[in-house]
C-alpha cells in the first residue's frame, strides 16, 4: 500500500505500508492522523479481471437485469463489479451495446485496508481501476494505430499491460516479473508483449498483420537497454520513454527521481472528481456525511455572507435615514422661516387653511380633467345643430358654473357668499360639490317665408334630438320664433299659406344645454 497526497500537480509525501500486521497497524495511525480528510484507493491488483460482451441496447431495469446475469456468469464470488458502455452498435434495424465488465477475483485483499478505513471514519470517495484512469494517458501519446499497449511497472514485482482499441480500454494484464534487478529485463518485457498480441489475435480482436503501437514507461536503468531491443523488431510500433521524462512533460513537480510509474496513475486519479468504480454504497457512507458536511459549511458561509451583506445594506440606509432626517429638519424650519413672514404680510384673514387647501384641490382637479378648454362641449352641440340645415347659429356663449341654473360663471356662489355671514364663510367651503357647463346659443331660421307651425315645430325636433342623445343633463328653448306662453296674446295666420308680406320676417331663437363637468377620481 502506497500513501501518496497531492496538492494540485505537486506531490506532497508518499509512504509505504507492508501488508502484515505492523504495516496495518502503521496505516491506521496515518489515517487517524488526517482527521477524517476524503480519500480515494487506487488498485493495481493481478486479481482483476475483463470481459467485453454485446447486449441489446436496453434502457432502465431491463439493461440492469441483463449486466447483472452477467456479472453473475464471470464475477460470481466478487461483489467488486463494474460495467463501463464503449459504443453503440447498429445491425440493420437492431442496436447493440458493447460493454466492458470488470471485476475483482479475489476481494478479500481488500478486506483488511477497508476495514481500517471504516474503523478511522475515513470518507472514501471511490475505488478507481488503474487501467482506466491510464486511459487519459494514452490520448497524450497520439498514436496513429488503432491498438495500443501501454506498459508500465508500480512495483518492482509486476508489469502492467493495457490494451486500448481506438482509445478505449479493452484488456489489462499484470504478470509478474523476475528481472527489474537481475537478469535480462529486455527481453522478458518483448517476450510478455508478444504473448499479449497472441491472445489479441486468437480472440480476434486484432487481425495478425495489424501493426501495435507499444508505450513503454521505464526507468533510466533499463531505457537503452530497450530501445536496443525494441529497434531490432519490426511488428511492433515501440515509444519507449523514461517515467521521469515523461514526468516532466506532465508538470509533476516531485522531489525525487522515480523508478516506477504509480506517481502518474494517482495523479490522474486525483484529476477525477469523485470518481468510483469498485466502491459499495455502505463503504462510502463516511464519504457521503463528509458532503453533507461540506454543504452544510458552504451553506452556513453563504447566509453569513448574505447576513453582512444585509446587515451593510441596512447599515447604509440607517446613515442615509439619518441624513434625509437632518436635511427634512432644515427643510422644515427653513419654510416655517417663510410661512411666518407670510403670515405677516397676508391680506385677507379671514380665508381658512382649510378653505385654500379646496381652492387648490378644486383647481388641480379642473386642470386634470376639464379646463383645458371647452372644445369639447362646443364640438358636441355643432353636431346636433349640424343635423339640421336650416338653422344658423349667430352666437355661442360657454360658461363653468356650480349650479346648473347658473346664467353666468360662479354667479350661483356669489349670490350663496352674499347671503352668507363671515363666521359661515369661515366653517363652510364656497367651492361646490359639482361643477357644470352651460351653453347659450342664439341663431336664427334661414329662408323663413313666414310658417311659424313650420318653425315651431322645427325647434320641438332640434330639442327633441339633443333631449335623447343623454349627452346633456339640461336641454331647454329660451326663445322660439313665436311666443307661445300662456300670458302672451297671439295673432296673425297660422295657415300653410305662405303671405309674401312676411318675406323680410325673422324666426330667430336661443336655447341652453347643461352638462355636469366629470372630475377624476369621482
């Protein structure tokens, strides 16, 4: 077991456990000391085995059902599975899914470093499949064929050999390896690459004459060593690069020079936020309260932002209220300076605080809803005397008054003044309730040869269309051609003959409309 922590792409510590009681107990007393910080365990276990199948594409518990009989055919004592989805697959009209399964043979090697991580309350976030996190590693290497094998060595003990076809993982082997410190490294390294392509084309995976690109990660020790080896085989396509080189062009920053490739693997494992393929749900439960944690921090910092920032706002409105206090305070005495020196100076004072207030109101009301002019009055009553093409109209006369009997503007409230002692005048408003608009019109009958039932009954009409249009409260004749009051005496030929005599008679008349004015807001 090997302890590596990582600060972005600088390599911190690393320490080393043996897997006998001393060394677990070493474990322990190093996980106790990061205080409950996540971590996450890399395997590189000759125990793991893969398997590529193809399945209908499948979705939801159908597809499940199906990974899981499969499980249950190669994985069946392992409960470390994983299912990783590498392409679609059309036949015709049918899909296909090509999948890789992966699998732990043997998962009680695991068993001891677990439970000392669930002793310690370590979260751990995820067991992670070192073949797959080499998968990134590969992209760097931009190969033109179709097949790679990467080759690389974590313990002096072991070589790794991953296959990828067209970038994707589909065979790992790790096969154990005699001469890293005596004997011909070279050759066993060639030997164990060409036993790989055998199997690659007896399960047809490859065909034999396809060219293999092999990556090799060594150390300084065995570097010309294989590259005279490698240049002496024409089937295989070999890079072969020092770990440290390679290092470098990763940005790694390490204080030592590295024998072994294991640095660049948990660097990638790092890179993978969260990243899990072997781990249960119940292994990972310290990991799950570790971000619920954290989200409870992240939170509690979030609302104590949000409160300082309220609390500032509140702060600011706080001085910004105590400023337009102190300026209303001037404002205040300074018109309380200008109401005294015109109270000084008033005229009338008999005229009420209260009264004036109405006058003002009264007048803002009339400039908001009416007085602007009487365009409008004016405009209704040319229509209707448009109607009829005999009458001509000789003078208009428009008023504002606040009695509908008014004959003139205000004179109603004049003559309520007069009437009026100055203690009344005081307590009660002289501005009326209701305001209205009166119209006097005076005009005369064109082409009049003397019919005064013609022209009496020409009136009646005209006073009886504007009566039941109900565009005005008043509508009243206060002269006709002829008079026809009761105290009148009348006489003259009231026939249908016309009399040439009463050819330079006039018929003329006057009528008065009423219209209540509409205030806004009533």
């Amino acid at each position: 077991m090997v302890a590596q922590e990582w600060d972005g792409r600088k390599l911190n510590s690393s320490v080393y456990f043996e897997p006998d009681e001393q060394g677990l107990d070493l474990f322990n007393a190093y996980l106790s000391s990061l205080k409950h910080a996540p971590v996450r365990l890399l395997l590189d276990l000759i125990e793991e085995e893969f398997r590529q199948i193809v399945i209908p594409f499948l979705r939801g518990p159908d597809r499940t059902g199906i990974i899981d009989r499969n499980f249950a055919k190669f994985f069946r004592n392992s409960s470390y599975r994983y299912a990783l989805s590498q392409a679609v697959l059309k036949k015709g009209r049918r899909k296909e899914e090509k999948l890789l399964l992966m699998g732990l043979t043997n998962q009680e090697l695991l068993k001891p470093w677990l439970n000392i991580l669930d002793e310690t309350k370590t979260p751990l976030s995820g067991i992670l499949s070192l073949p797959l996190v080499s998968e990134d590693l590969v992209a760097d290497f931009k190969s033109e064929n179709n097949c790679v094998i990467l080759v690389s060595q974590q313990v002096p003990s072991n070589l790794r050999q991953s296959v990828f076809l067209n970038g994707k993982p589909i065979l790992s082997r790790l096969v154990p390896i005699a001469s890293f410190y005596q004997g011909n490294y070279a050759s066993d390294v060639i030997r164990d690459i060409e036993g790989t392509q055998r199997y690659l084309v007896s399960q047809r995976i490859i065909d034999r004459n396809d060219t293999i690109s092999v990556q090799i990660l060594c150390n300084e020790r065995h570097l010309e060593s294989l590259k005279t080896k490698t240049d002496e085989d024409p089937v295989f396509d070999y890079n072969v690069q020092d770990v440290n080189d390679f290092i470098k062009i990763e940005k790694l920053e390490l204080n030592d020079e590295q024998d072994f490739s294991s640095v660049l693997f948990c660097h990638q494992a790092t890179k993978k936020p969260y990243a899990n393929h072997y781990a249960r749900h119940q292994e990972r439960k310290y990991f799950y309260h570790h971000l619920v944690s954290m989200g409870t921090k992240v939170t509690s910092v979030a609302l104590l932002a949000i409160s300082v920032g309220l609390l500032a706002v509140f702060i600011g409105k706080g001085f910004l209220y105590e400023s337009s206090v102190n300026e209303m305070k001037q404002l205040e005495q300074k018109y309380k300076l200008k109401f005294t020196q015109l109270n000084e100076l008033k005229i009338d004072e008999d005229i009420s605080t209260s009264n004036m207030k109405n006058v003002v109101q009264t007048v803002e009301k009339l400039k908001q809803s009416y007085l602007f002019s009487p365009q409008q009055m004016m405009a209704m009553v040319s229509q209707d005397i448009a109607l009829f093409n005999e009458m001509r109209v000789n003078s208009l006369e428009w008023v504002l008054a606040s009695s509908a009997n008014a004959t003139s503007a205000d004179s109603q409230v004049e003559k309520n003044m007069d009437t009026r002692s100055r203690r009344n005048r005081r307590s009660n408003s002289v501005i009326a309730k209701k305001l209205f608009e009166i119209v006097n019109i005076k005009g005369e009958l064109l082409n009049f040869d003397g019919d005064y039932r013609y022209a009496l009954s020409l009136i009646n009409d005209f006073e009886d269309t504007m009566k039941v249009s109900n565009k005005y409260d008043v509508v009243q004749i206060t002269e006709r051609p002829l008079n026809i009051d009761s105290n009148e005496r009348l006489s003259g030929d009231v026939s249908n003959k016309v009399n040439n005599k009463t050819d330079n008679k006039n018929a003329d008349f006057s009528f008065r409309v009423v219209r209540e004015v509409k205030l806004s807001g009533k």
